[in-house]
C-alpha cells in the first residue's frame, strides 16, 4: 500500500527527464561529468530550488520586520495549540492568530506523543501557557494507512528494521483520535487539572472547526486561577 504523495510533500516538482548530467570535453578527448552549480537541478530544469525560494522570501520578509523585542513568554494568549503538520492546516489563519500569541506544536496527525507532552508541560510550566487546544483535520493522511502495512513496506523497499519509530500512530475514527489525544494529556501527572483541554476537528473544505467532546467525565474547565 502506498501513502498519498500529498501526505508526504505538499509542493511537488517535476522529474528530471535524464538522471545523468551533462559531460564536457577534456584535453585527450576524455569526457567529464559536469556537476550542477549550487541550486541548480541535475539534469538541468529550474535552476532554483523551493528552499532557495523560501529563502529569498525571507530576505524580504525581513527587509520589512518590525516585531523586534517580543516577549519570548508567555504568549499573549497563554495558549497552547497541538495540531497536525497538514499544509492544508494554516494554524494562525484558521484561529486568527499573530505573531507571539500561542505555542504550536505540529506533528503527523496532531497525535500526543511523548515529546509533544513534553512540549506542552514546558509550554505551561516555562512558557506559561494556560489553555490547550487540540485540532485533527479532515481527510488526514494517518487516516490512509496502517502502521503495519507502512513498516512493511519501508522494510522491502529498504531492507532495513529501524528502531524508531516504533509505530506511526495511524487511526481510522477521527473523533475518537481527538478523544484519545485529550485523555492523554488530562491523566498527565505533571498537567494541572485546572488547565482546560478541548479538542476539535478542522474541516480543510470548510475552514470551520468542530468541538469534540470527551462522551463520559466531560466538564468544561476555566483557566488557572479563574473560578
């Protein structure tokens, strides 16, 4: 079974139509391969690459910076968001966010994983993060495959059984993933109780988010310190 290529890469770039570069002629008539300049595609095409794009984006982005000297913490907000790494999943436009506001935390399928507690405790503990919010998106690549089915397939293709990761964490029910999520990260020890965790599900045809609820033991929490 193959994973979606939109899973993997969300800008996609043409194939080279040789994968040999061009020679050129040397002294005795011996042929040398040419190697392709810094940025340039072997077998010619497009001479930049998109990281060499991004980066010139950048240059200008900077030319106009003027958010010099924001507070590193907490976000303005105190808001922690654990999402999924869909480019789909435009994080500060969906939930209109600026610059400073929230810590987000982004990984394949917005799963709680152990660094992604770690990042949440350090999030409220240092960052002073208050509220944690957890968003899964529709049409989710994790939601194509099986764990298995991927590991055997990498297993073929490269004859190699790492160690990690030990699994993909790949789920076929996207609300009761959301559900899951939460619970782990309300039964953390190192998690006050008094931070509210609520989960959603981003629509990626509507913009629109869903609130999840947890179907037993469900109360809405206020913040830290706010009764």
């Amino acid at each position: 079974m193959s994973v979606p290529a939109w899973f993997i890469f969300c800008i996609t770039w043409p194939l080279p139509l040789s994968s040999s570069p061009p020679a050129r002629a040397l002294e005795g008539g011996q042929e040398e391969t040419a190697r392709p300049e810094p940025g340039e595609r072997e077998g010619g095409g497009d001479t930049v690459s998109v990281i060499d794009k991004v980066l010139e984006a950048n240059r200008k982005y900077a030319e106009g910076f003027n958010q010099a000297g924001l507070p590193g913490r907490p976000p303005t907000l105190k808001l922690a968001v654990v999402t999924c790494l869909d480019c789909r999943v435009h994080v500060s436009t969906l939930l209109g966010l600026d610059l400073g506001a929230a810590h987000i935390i982004r990984n394949a399928g917005g799963i709680v994983t152990e660094d992604v507690l770690r990042s949440l405790i350090i999030s409220h503990h240092i960052g002073g993060t208050q509220e944690f919010m957890i968003i899964n998106n529709t049409k989710c690549g994790m939601l194509t495959f099986k764990d298995e089915e991927l590991a055997s397939r990498l297993e073929r293709e490269t004859g190699k059984v790492p160690v990690v990761p030990a699994r993909f964490l790949a789920f076929t029910d996207l609300e009761e993933n959301v559900r899951q999520q939460i619970r782990k990260v309300r039964s953390h020890p190192w998690i006050p109780q008094c931070i509210p965790v609520r989960g959603f599900i981003y629509d990626v045809d509507t913009g629109r988010l869903r609130e999840v609820h947890l179907t037993t033991g469900w109360s809405l929490r206020l913040p830290c310190g706010r009764s």
